[in-house]
C-alpha cells in the first residue's frame, strides 16, 4: 500500500471515529489530545492524495481544512480580509476567478467557487455554486484565510495564478 493511500485511510478512520463520538466527552471517546508541530503538519500536506487520485475521500480534506456547508444551509457568505484571484484548473477549459477570505461569522478562511457575477454596488459576487458572496470592507488575508487558500490550490492542481484585486476594488470604489 502506497504511503499516500496509507495517510488517507486513516485519516478517514479517524473522521469516521471523530463522527461517531461527536455526544461523548474526550474521555468518554478515547480520542487523543493531539498538538500539532507545525513543521510535521506542513510535512504531511505534502504527502496527502489529491482528490482526482481518490474521489471517494474528495470531501474528507486533512490538515484543518474541510468541505464548506452545503448552499442550502449558507446561501450567503461573508467575506473580511478578502482577495480575488484569477487562475487556471487542471483538466478545465478556460481561466476562472476565485473569492479567498475569511468568513464573517466566524472568521474561518475560505476559498468560493468560479465566481459568475458581481454587483460593485451590493457588493456581492454570485458563484458558479449559486452561494452569494458580500466582501467586506478590507483586503489581504488573515493567516487563515492564507493556510486555506494554499490547500485550495494544492488540492485543486490550480496554476497561472493572478491576484486581481485590484481590478476588483477599483470596481468597487467605483460604485460607491
């Protein structure tokens, strides 16, 4: 069994424990309290399969990012401490525009999907999802919101990437 297959499958073991103790205590469970060193958690994203080689694990992402809720649940998001950038997916046509931020409830970073509309006087971006992004007064990105967007790019083999925010915030001061 390769090492990458290895890593994935008991990250999905200790998903699918982490789902079935979600009503107990920490004792009661017998999940171990883990600190992380930073380096070693740098070190495994390394190591962790791609999606396209393991579709059935593509919604179970390690190394403290994770699938957003569905649309239904949070058809609007917030976005603080934002950029938008402009980038090439491996195996699709054509270069799409992505939000990056972190969210205003709370304040955990996230990446949108290819944003397909923007409205500089609400603004508010719409996604190729259908969830409707408000960006928020700041630019630039919170560590969060930067760990995350590099997973984003690592998972999602994105390449040729151009921060148009600028283009963006123009855009926006123009509406204003």
């Amino acid at each position: 069994m390769s090492m990458k297959r290895k890593v994935a499958n008991e990250r999905l073991e200790l998903s699918n424990a982490i789902d079935d103790t979600q009503d107990m205590t920490r004792e009661e469970s017998k999940v171990p309290e883990v600190t992380p060193n930073l380096d070693s958690v740098e070190d495994l994203a390394k190591e962790l399969p791609s999606p396209a080689e393991f579709p059935d694990l593509a919604l179970f992402i390690a190394g403290g990012v994770w699938a957003i809720e569905s649309i239904e649940e949070t058809p609007e998001v917030r976005l603080d401490d934002w950029l938008c950038f402009e980038l090439q997916m491996e195996r699709r046509a054509g270069r799409s525009r992505h939000l990056v931020g972190s969210t205003g409830r709370d304040r955990h970073g996230q990446v949108s999907s290819a944003v397909c509309a923007m409205d500089p006087g609400t603004r508010k971006c719409t996604t190729k999802s259908g969830r409707v992004y408000e960006l928020g007064p700041r630019n630039g990105l919170t560590a969060d919101g930067e760990y995350t967007w590099r997973q984003w790019i690592r998972i999602n083999q994105a390449s040729s990437i151009v921060d148009v925010t600028d283009e963006i915030r123009k855009l926006l001061a123009g509406a204003a």
